[in-house]
C-alpha cells in the first residue's frame, strides 16, 4: 500500500479546509486558494513530550510564491491517526492567523499533552464536518481504511546503445502496452 503524501495534501486542500472555511467564520479568508495546505513536522514542536508537540504550523516565509499568498499550513502527522484529530489540528493551525499565541484558545481549542480539546460547539461543527467530506487517505501511525485505488501499471521502454551525444539512451515509463518511438537519432525503443 502506498503512502502519498500529496493524495494527504490535497485531501486537506479540497475537501477539509473549504468545509472548515464554512463552519468556522474566522477560516473563510483563508479558503480562497491562496493557502497551502501539507503534512509535515513544524519547524519546532516536531518531537519531544507531548505538551510540546505542535498540532499544526502556520508559516508565512514564502508568501511571495502564487498559491502560498496566506501562507503554509502544515499538519503534524501524528494527528493523521483519525478524521477528527486531522480538522483539529487543521483549525488548531488556522487559528494561529488570529493570534499566534492566542488564536486556538479564543476560537475553542486547547492542548492537553498531545490531545486537543474542543469546546462542545467545536466538536459538533467538526463531527458534522467528519460525517459530510470523503474518506481520508491513509495515515501515519494507525491507519484509516483505504479504498482500494487501482494504478496504472508503467511499462519500461529501452533503446540499445548510446545516443548520438555519447550518453546511454534514457528509460521511457509509459502505460501504454504499445508505445512506439523512436530515438531522433534513428535508435528505436522497445518493450522490457
Ligand atoms: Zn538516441
């Protein structure tokens, strides 16, 4: 079973920030394309004891890039072991554009240890979130049920001997069972 990290990242693009945006005012100005959204370990608060752990980062180095003008979230994986703790730790993240410091307490959310703690209309508005978007891709530590997805499987092309530039002819990956090209130099590729 494969682990794809940008299958995670568009996940929480498509599906987990947009429904966040709506049920969470203070998230809409973040829905409007221009957040990156990733699963990865913060800068600090990676590891060590739980209570140091942070949930998500909020990073605004790069806002210069297009598609990254309200900034990075990322998402520390650990809170990929279930549906619930991933919205969490998303809003714990988005908050942080409130007030770095203050913004998870003022719209619901505190840590304890590693867990985060919701206030009950948090929790409802995330559960209702739960039951609305797809299925997750599968996590890190415990994995969520995975649909089975069915992959092109790549064929390996080969031309023999060296190209006109004195380099070995390159590997072509394609899907097709039939591909048919040749070199611009005249070597012609074939199967296996
Ligand atoms: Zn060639």
């Amino acid at each position: 079973m494969a682990y794809d990290n940008a299958i995670r990242s568009n996940w929480l693009a498509e599906q987990v920030i947009p429904e966040l945006g709506k049920a969470f005012p203070f998230v809409a100005p973040l829905t409007r394309g221009n957040l990156l959204v990733t699963v990865g370990f913060p800068s600090s608060g990676a590891r060590g004891r739980s209570e140091k752990i942070r949930p998500a980062e909020l990073n605004r180095q790069w806002t210069g890039n297009e598609g990254e003008k309200d900034g990075m979230l990322s998402i520390h994986p650990i809170y990929f072991d279930r549906p619930r703790n991933v919205l969490a730790a998303s809003l714990f993240g988005l908050a942080k554009h409130i007030s770095a410091r203050w913004g998870p307490s003022r719209v619901g959310l505190e840590k304890n240890g590693a867990d985060i703690i919701a206030t009950p209309e948090v929790e409802a508005k995330l559960a209702e979130i739960v039951a609305l978007i797809p299925e997750p891709p599968s996590g890190y530590g415990v994995p969520f049920p995975v649909r089975q997805v069915s992959r092109g499987r790549l064929r390996r092309y080969t031309a023999s001997g060296n190209c006109s530039n004195g380099e070995p002819h390159p590997v072509i990956r394609s899907a097709s069972d039939t591909l048919n090209v040749t070199c611009q130099c005249g070597a012609a590729y074939i199967l296996g």
